[in-house]
C-alpha cells in the first residue's frame, strides 16, 4: 500500500523546514531507514528515514523547497500502484492534517488617489484565481510586519506558494510598499529630467560573490534588531581566579575516579552566573517591548553562545539554578554538542532567560557582547592574564579573569547591574564557599 511521506515537525516553534538535499530520486528502490532527503529549520539540520519499504514513486518538492511541516514530501510504493488518490490529496495540500484554509483578501473600493502606504498597513498582494493568495501564514505575518511588497513575490513553496523565504528575498533587494512609492515618484521626475550620459565601463573586479546561508541572515537580523532597539552599556570587572584554577585542577586529578564530568572554567562561571542570577531579577527576564511588559523567571534559563559551523547558536539549559555543578556541566555539554553538529531541537534555542558567551579562549580581554534579544543581558567571559595586587604592603601576582556585562537600560540602570557583577566576581573568588550553600 503506497505511504504519503509528509514534512516532520521538528520542534513546537517550527512551522517549516528547507529541503537541503534528496538522498533518492523518482524511481529509486527504498528501504526501511534509508535516508530520503536531508532538510534544516532556521539553526538545525536533520536527515528524514524511510519508514516503510518500496519505491519512490512520487517528489512533491525539490531541493532549496521551504515546505511547511506536515505538508506532503513524497509517496513510496509500489511500480504500478494506483496512487492517484494520494497525489490529489497531496496537491490539495493534505498531508499529516488539514492545513488551514487560506486567507481571502477583503474587498475594498479604492480611493481616487490613495496615499503610499506604511509596514504597519495592509500588504498589497496579487491574489490568485477566485480572490485567494496563496502564501503561507508565516510568510504573511512577517510581510505584514515589514511592508514587503507581496505582489511582487515569486513564490518557492510547494504549487508556487509564496513562504518566508521569498518575502526574505523581497526585503533583501529592497521590495517595500514605501520603496515602491519612492520609485513612482522618481520615476515621476525622471520624465521631467534629461537622460543621464552612459557611466565609463569598469574593469571586472577581482571577487566572489557567496549567497549568504539562512541561518547567517537568520543572525543578521537578531543583532541588527538588538542594537537598533535596545539602549546597551557594557560594565568590565575582574576577579582573583585563582581559587577556581586551583578547584578545576583538584577536579581533573579526581573527577574522573568520583564519578565527575571533565569541569572547566566555563562550567564553573555558568554554575557561579546561575546561583547569583536569583537575586537579581532584573538581568534575568526579558523586556517585550510592543507589549510593554518585563517577563521575570522564575529560574535561570541559561542560554550558552556556542560557534558552530553554522554559525552562532544558543541553546539553553532549562532551571540552570536548581542543577548541581556536575549535572549543569553535563547538561551544558549535552547542548553544545547538539548545537555544533547541527541536530539540535529547535525548542532548546529559545525561552533563555539570561545568555553567558565566553572568547577567553581566544585570548580576548574584554569585549561588548551584543545582548540575545528578548532578554536584558548577556555575560562575556573573557582570557585569564597576570597582574599585581598589593597584599600586607607586598606586590603580589595573580591570575585575574575579566568579566564583561552588557545589560538593556531601558530595563534596569547601572547600579542594579554593577551590583550583580560585583556579587558575581565574590561568588567566584569564593568559589568554595558558593558550592557549600
């Protein structure tokens, strides 16, 4: 009996996957587990198996295909099969459930001469055949948001349907409701203007020009979007390591023979940071600004900045504050290694409360690390160097670790922040003392 093979969810936030690559084509024999296709949400990657046996007798979308999670895929059976049933079903956009109806456009006369419109308006769009648009609910919320210009879409999606990834393209060359009516009006005066000369031609430049990858953009809007909406100053403090340099060594030599994760430093300021965060509320919440409302937790949802090859991810470790040092060293492990090779739930990369990033090991002293919007804060953990502290009247060496704190001022002021960053420095000058609270 021929199996309709439909786009996995992968997470509760997840609402559609790119096709990255088919592993079969049309025709080819399948068996249980082989590899159909490889497919990515926003920051993970995922290979979907076969889970029956037969032969690809149908492809509903081809790689580069942004397909909305449960919608049809593929149909495996066998050579012969009558699966006209299951094609029609897939191309009325049935697979896994029913998909919600479309949208109708409301009807409205037009003004005799209507003014350009705002993002914050209705997005124009060219609606198909018996007044439907066809694009994708995700598509249509983020054009709305935006102001792009919808009717000039070339839609991707499965039967030309328009999806987030065109509208994406669309801000991209500059496509808004507002460019359009500057372009209307330039082109307004160019009729009234004398035509340009031709520019001198150029020599051909030395360059590569790389499309950037989903995920890249995926970043570039979040950091642009952080520095543009929120007020940020970054506070640098150091502490005396070396108590934490002298515990991390006592744990490598015994760890193991205890039954104790490979702790590192890193560890141990995220134990420090999630055990000093509680009394601070202010640094772990987020700030929604179009509510105009503070969402404080009730634990450390601790987010940890990793560099993969993907590009930056933050997972979180859920409850940090109620997690001892070996399971948050575990747990921290456990979603840094998910998040570097790709496989990572969607729904670990998101509700942090408070995020910590660490370049210590690439020797940074000090940095401004830029806040993981929606929250008011970010730790940045910087190298270890040697300086001079005055003991009893004598010059003494240590080794001091810089802390660098950026926090959202329109949340909380300086001295609120100062002072988490002070308890924090205590906290790990006296790391011994923390572990026995």
């Amino acid at each position: 009996m021929a199996t309709l093979v439909i786009m996995p969810r992968q997470g509760q936030s997840v609402e559609s996957c790119i096709i990255t690559e088919w592993k079969k084509k049309k025709g080819d024999k399948v068996a249980v587990k082989d590899v159909l296709f490889s497919y990515e949400t926003d920051k993970s990657a995922f290979d979907e198996e076969a889970a029956v046996a037969g032969t690809l007798l149908e492809v509903f979308v081809k790689d580069g295909d942004d397909v909305p999670c449960l919608d049809p895929v593929c149909i495996i059976g066998e050579p012969g099969e009558d699966i006209s049933a299951l094609v029609a079903q897939a191309k009325a956009g049935k697979g896994g459930e029913a998909p919600a109806p479309e949208e109708k456009k409301p009807e409205a006369e037009a003004p005799a001469a209507a003014p350009a419109q705002t993002a914050a308006q209705e997005v124009p769009a060219a609606p198909e055949a018996g007044g439907f648009l066809r694009i994708s609910p995700r598509a249509r919320k983020l054009a709305e948001k935006t102001g792009a210009d919808v009717s000039k879409a070339e839609g991707t999606g499965p039967m030309g349907r328009i999806i987030e990834r065109d509208v994406n393209a669309l801000l991209d060359r500059g496509l808004t409701v507002q460019a359009a009516a500057k372009e209307a009006a330039a082109a307004a005066e160019a009729v009234q203007a004398p035509a340009a000369s031709a520019p001198a031609a150029t020599p051909a430049a030395a360059y590569e020009d790389v499309k950037m990858p989903n995920i890249r953009k995926v970043i570039a809007r979040a950091m642009h979007a952080s520095l543009s909406n929120m007020a940020q100053l970054t506070l640098n403090a150091s502490f005396d390591a070396t108590q934490i340099m002298a515990f991390r060594a006592a744990v490598k030599a015994a760890g193991e023979g205890m039954g104790m994760n490979n702790i590192t430093l890193n560890d141990i300021v995220l134990y420090a940071v999630a055990r000093t965060l509680p009394g601070h509320r202010d640094l772990n919440a987020n700030y929604f600004e179009d509510k105009e409302i503070i969402r404080y937790f009730s634990h450390v949802n601790l987010g940890v900045a990793v560099d993969t090859p993907r590009g930056l991810l933050v997972p979180t470790v859920f409850s940090a504050d109620t997690l001892s040092l070996n399971e948050l060293s575990a747990e921290a492990k456990k979603v840094i290694k998910s998040a570097q090779a790709g496989t990572i739930s969607p729904d670990l990369l998101k509700d942090g409360s408070f995020t910590v990033t660490n370049l210590g090991s690439l020797g940074v002293e000090s940095f401004t690390p830029v806040i993981n919007p929606p929250q008011t804060a970010i730790l940045g953990v910087d190298c270890i160097t040697r300086r001079v502290k005055n003991v009893g009247g004598q010059d003494v060496f240590y080794d001091a670790m810089g802390l660098s704190l950026t926090f959202d001022h329109r949340v909380l002021d300086g001295a609120p922040a100062a002072k988490f960053l002070k308890e924090l420095c205590f906290n790990l000058e006296n790391f011994n003392l923390l572990l026995a609270k």
